[in-house]
C-alpha cells in the first residue's frame, strides 16, 4: 500500500497472497542457505502474518520510506530478519541483489533488522524483550502528535518470557494506547526447544487479558483469518490489543516444520534443494 492508501483492503486476493508467501519462503530459505546461518524456522511461521499485514493494512511507500505519517512496523523478534527482508522485497523497499546481502559485512541486510541499514526498517533488534516498549513510545509520540499512524509490534512467544515485555505491556493498558497493536508469532518453539521444555507460559490469552489488553486468536497460516484478525486489531480503538497467531515453525518446508533444530540453522545444500522443490 501506499501512503495515501487508508485502512483494510478488503478486495485482498487470497490466491495472491498464498504466491507471495511461497515467494518469500523461497527467498527466506535461499537467504539463509547462501549466508550459511540465520533464523529459518521463526521467518517461515510469521511470514503469512506479514504478507497479510503489508500488503493489506500497512500505509507505507517505498518511494518515501521516511514519510512521517507511514505506520510503523516493530520486528520485536529481530533474528527473523529474512522474514522482513523477503516482504520488503516484495513491497519494492529491496532488491534480489539487496536480499543477497544477507549477513555479509557491509550488506544492507543483517542478522538482526537495523533500522540504520535497511530502508522499510523502523526498528533495530538485538536483545529480545525491547520492541513493545519501543513500540509503545511510538504509539503515544503518534497520539502526542494528533496522528493516526499505528504501531504494529510483532513478538515471539518465547520473548514473552521477557519481563520488560509485561511492564511494557502494563503501561500501554494503563494509558489506553489504542492505536497499539501487537501480534505474537506463537509457535511453540524457542532457541533450544519446546517452550514446554524450556519455560512454560500455560495460558498466553489469559495473560494479556490480565494485563488489560483486548485479545484475539486466529491461524496464523490462514488467510482469511489473519486478514479479519488485522480488521479487528484496527476496530479496537479504547485500548491496546494483541493478536495471538498460532503458528508452525518452519512451515511450509516438510523438515523444518516443528523442528526446534532450525530455530538457527541454516539448509545445507541438499535441504536447499529439497526446500525449494517442496516451494515450488
């Protein structure tokens, strides 16, 4: 979309955006396949939800990535980087050359989203646990200013482990921040393996909920899902709101799909090929 475009596309072809997320899946596995390291399985589970969001709510414009009244986008889980690297190429922020820069000094495209780098790129990941509060900080600097612009903060669900995400999470119910809106890739998986394992959060709605926010669910592989789940987001107006996206990590890649080993790991040449056939 374009800056001048306003709201949900509603006239969205489903079939369209089902190519173009088999697009970036492929450009997602090449990525990390040609950098030898990356985050694949976290980039393939968000990356329909992105397709969704940028190609159908976002007000952005790749001629004037710096427009002041464009919404904002927070990669919170800033290692799924060839998730937003793949997108913005689509949306003409970047090129193929630009994408095969992935992870190379110099290159325009790093292991972790750089809003100094990248144009299309509004916030510059490290440690997790940061993008809400920074996403919240740009909510109420869009409030302060008498602008409509939104924030869009997406977080994994291992990041909400963080606690930085709950005080950030408090003070945005607190102040009503209702052009605040969260998506949570929740795919079950974190860095060394199932969050079952690893740190269990038990019941994720409940706890926003708790925290004053308004919540949904939906699938986040399902088209017609996400896009009326991005309505909703943009309905709720009295109070920040989260969308809590169930997802597959590395979906759409037969050995990645569930596999915590491709948290951080890249395709060697073999998976390469196997990927992009299943992709094809």
């Amino acid at each position: 979309m374009t800056k001048d475009a306003g709201g949900i596309n509603h006239l969205a072809d489903i079939d369209e955006l089902r190519s173009i997320a088999t697009r970036c899946r492929r450009e997602i596995v090449k990525m990390t396949h040609r950098a030898s390291a990356g985050h694949p399985g976290g980039s393939l589970s968000a990356i329909d939800i992105l397709v969704a969001l940028y190609k159908t709510r976002l007000r952005i414009d790749p001629n004037e990535p710096d427009y002041p009244e464009r919404d904002r986008f927070i990669m919170s889980k800033g290692h799924a980087s060839p998730a937003i690297y793949a997108i913005l190429n689509v949306m003409g922020f970047l090129t193929v050359s630009d994408l095969n820069s992935y992870r190379i000094m110099g290159g325009i495209c790093q292991g972790h989203v750089d809003m100094k780098w990248t144009p299309g790129v509004d916030f510059s990941a490290g440690s997790l646990g940061m993008g809400l509060s920074f996403g919240l900080g740009v909510a109420l600097a869009s409030r302060m200013d008498n602008s409509d612009r939104a924030a869009f903060v997406m977080l994994g669900d291992g990041e909400l482990q963080e606690g930085q995400i709950w005080e950030a999470a408090m003070a945005a119910a607190h102040h009503e921040v209702g052009n605040l809106k969260v998506i949570v890739d929740c795919n079950r998986i974190q860095n060394d393996d199932f969050m079952e394992k690893q740190l269990r959060l038990f019941d994720i709605p409940a706890m926003w909920k708790g925290f004053g926010w308004a919540v949904r669910e939906c699938d986040g592989h399902d088209f017609n899902e996400i896009i009326s789940s991005i309505e909703w987001l943009d309905s709720v107006k009295d109070r920040p709101a989260v969308l809590i996206a169930n997802t597959v990590k590395g979906k759409g890649v037969s050995f990645m799909e569930d596999n915590p080993a491709f948290h951080g790991a890249a395709p060697n040449d073999e998976q390469l090929l196997q990927a992009l056939e299943e992709l094809s």
